[in-house]
C-alpha cells in the first residue's frame, strides 16, 4: 500500500493535478481520464505507460472504487 505521506505528494505527470487511488491498482485522474498502475506498491508515473479510459462505465467504475 502507499504510504499517505507519498500519495499526497504525488500528481499527475501531465496536467499536474491530485490523483485517486484505486485499490492498491491504479493512481487515477479522472479529468485526463487515465490510470497509472502501481507496481510492487510503487507508482508507475510515466505518461507513456498510463491507460486511457474511454468508457463511461469502466470511468464511472474506477470513481466508485477510488479513494479521495
């Protein structure tokens, strides 16, 4: 799990913006609509590697789950 005093320092790599977490999945963004993974409890940052969501309901699924 990360650690909450890393995940409030962490953003988004590209708009810079707070990220979500996902179970101990995904840091999500939910205004670029893309997920990055997390590794062996470190994030993967890189903007290359994120999942862009294009479904409404995969997106609205990851809001549910994510913790603010």
């Amino acid at each position: 799990m990360i650690d909450e005093r890393l995940r409030s320092l962490l953003v988004c790599p590209e708009d810079r913006g707070p990220l979500l977490l996902v179970g101990n999945e995904f840091l999500y963004n939910p205004r670029l609509r893309r997920a990055y993974r997390i590794e062996a409890d470190v994030p993967v940052l890189l903007i290359s590697e994120a999942v862009t969501i294009t479904d409404d309901a995969e997106h609205q699924g990851l809001l549910d789950r994510a913790e603010s």
